[in-house]
C-alpha cells in the first residue's frame, strides 16, 4: 500500500521519538557517581547475557540453511577463542557459510 | 578480560579508534540495511522516506517490523506503539553504558544515546571502562549508522537484490562478530561464562518453550533472558567479578 508522504513523515518522526527516549533515558537515570554495588555488578554482566541471547538461536536462521549457519557459527566460534582477533572471526564465519552454499 | 587484538594494539580512545573498531558493525549492517531498502520499496516506501526512516530512527528490528506492519495496512499509532515495545530493550543497553558516561555534559551524552544499538552497545561495552571515551564511543556509533543509511540508500535504489549466495553468507556477519566479541570475555572469568550459559538456556527456552513465552517480541525476550541471568549472577557472584570495573 501507498502512504501519504504527510502520514509518511508522521510515522518516521513518531518512530524516531520513541526510539530515542530508551536510549536517552538511563544516561541520566544510572549515571550516579556511586551505584549500589549489586547493581553495579547487575549491570556488568549485561553485555554477556545480551550477547549470548543476541546469537542464539537467531544465529541458526541467519544464513539460507541451519547447517551452514552452524558450520559458520561454529568456525567463528574456534577463531575467537584461538585468534582473538575480530576481522578475522567475521571473515571466517562468512567465509565457511560461503563454501557450505557453494559445496552442499 | 582479554580484548580482541586489533583492539588492544591501538592507542585507546580516540574518535578514529572507534570508527576503526566498528568497521565490522558497518559490513555487517550493509547486506541488513540494503534488504531493508528494497523491501521498503516493495512496499510503498520510496527511497527517501526509507533512508530518512533510517537516519532518525536507526533501529534495524523494529524498521523491518514497521515496513511490514505498514504493508498490512496497519494504523500509524499502531506502528508507533509496536515500535517502542521492540526498541524498549536498549533501556539495559543504555543502563550499562551510563556508569561510564556519567561524567559527560548532558551533549554528549544526548548524541551517543542515539547511536545505541545491539551491535554498537556490544562492541563498546566489551572494552575496559576506562578506555571507553565519549570520542571512541561517538566513532563506534558513527561507522555504523553511516553503514546503516548508506546501506538503506543502496538497496532502496538497486533493482535487484544482492546475489542469493553473498546475501546468505553475509547474514552471518554479525553473529560472527558477537561470537567474536563475546567468547574473549568467557575465556577469562568463570562468572561470565556462567551467566552466558544461563543466558543460553534461557534463550533456548524463549524461542521453544511454552506458548507464552514463545509468542513474545525478541526485543522482551532479551530484557526478560538479560535480567534473569544478570540477577542470578549479581546475587551469586558477589565482589568486583569484572577486571574492568574502574
């Protein structure tokens, strides 16, 4: 269907507001020079547990079949933890998905 | 925690140092951002309301969800709503960064914030707090929304899609990087892995187990999966569990 391009501009502004304000907001809410050291650590760990959910299980259905998908996942998976370095666990990944397609 | 090479051979800090590290963000986000614009397209976006859309809003999930909320002829309000509720989750991305921004102006705070994303949130927050600089931060956030619009802007201008093989392949992209990201922090410290492996189940169970959690946006399940495990490993593990704390 066709919008309006004033009701386009609505949408894009309406979206973008909302977007921003959870963003915005825990700057100022958790930015006391001294937090409560359980929350600290609460949130210390936050990057790992939204890491680990972030991959899994949407990694499965990133690529065109879940087996080379594992297969990629699995050769990025071995590269960070021998190489440690991130252009190479990227290109690695992309590239067993690659030969996977091309080979199966 | 160990860091990924490239990352802890620069000189910390600087603007060129984040737009450095956060070249994977971008590649990755450039197969997302260029099916975003051709699928805007077919449904009755141009190209400039799309790379608008993608300027102000910068939020992948929830513009692919609003494209097709829009195809099914969904109200405006309607889209609005939906896209708040998926983009609530960056209320804990933005809860982690904070502690270390805490002593920026109100400015540069407010600028930053706009750049948090899963992909941008998870490159800055795997470094030491005291490496982290609103200049790094800002180059991170940059490289990445530059690769965001552009990428809209291409696909919302091509004719075709990008070749099955290389659109499948670069689907990875950035689960790679986040394997990337997240397994350095693992190798060193027993409570990180424990929260991830509790993170994992967790996750397992959001997407295959009962009805109702199963029905939920991803944008809840991360929140719900992240406070559980974070909890758990807040209460269990007492004392500094990171060497990054500062």
């Amino acid at each position: 269907m066709k919008i309006t391009a004033k009701d386009g501009l609505l949408l894009i502004l309406g979206m973008a507001v909302v977007t921003y304000l959870p963003r915005l907001l825990p700057m100022f809410l958790f930015s006391a020079e001294k937090l409560p050291s359980l929350i600290k650590r609460f949130l210390d760990f936050i990057p790992y547990a939204v890491l680990t959910t972030l991959i899994f299980p949407e990694i499965l259905s990133s690529t065109a079949h879940p087996g080379s998908a594992l297969a990629g996942g699995f050769i990025s998976l071995l590269l960070a933890y021998y190489q440690n370095n991130l252009f190479l666990v990227v290109a690695g990944g992309i590239g067993a998905v690659f030969l996977c397609e091309l080979l199966f | 925690m160990i860091l990924p090479k490239e990352v802890s051979a620069v000189k910390q800090g600087s603007f060129f140092t984040g737009v450095k590290t956060g070249l994977p963000v971008a590649f990755g986000y450039l197969p997302i951002a260029i099916a975003f614009g051709l699928l805007a397209k077919a449904n009755g976006l141009n190209a400039t309301a799309s790379t608008l859309m993608s300027a102000l809003v910068f939020a992948g999930a929830s513009q692919f969800v609003a494209v097709n909320l829009l195809a099914t002829g969904a109200g405006l309000g309607e889209i609005i709503l939906t896209t708040f509720l998926v983009n609530i989750r960056h209320l804990l991305m933005g809860a982690a960064l904070a502690p270390r921004l805490r002593r920026q102006p109100v400015k540069v705070k407010s600028i930053i914030a706009f750049g948090v994303t899963d992909e941008t949130f998870s490159v800055v927050s795997m470094y030491p707090a005291k490496n982290s600089n609103p200049g790094f931060v800002a180059g991170v956030n940059t490289i990445a929304y530059l690769g965001w619009v552009l990428g809209t802007a291409c696909g919302s201008l091509m004719v075709k899609g990008l070749p099955a093989l290389l659109q499948s392949s670069m689907g990875l992209a950035l689960y790679a990087m986040f394997i990337g990201l997240l397994v350095p922090g693992l190798k060193g410290s027993r409570p990180n892995l424990i929260v991830s492996l509790i993170a994992l189940v967790l996750s397992a169970i959001t997407a295959w187990g009962p009805l109702c959690l199963r029905s939920l946006a991803k944008g809840w399940k991360i929140m719900l999966v992240s406070v559980v495990a974070c909890s758990i490993g807040a209460l269990f593990f007492p004392g500094e569990v990171n060497e990054d704390n500062s």
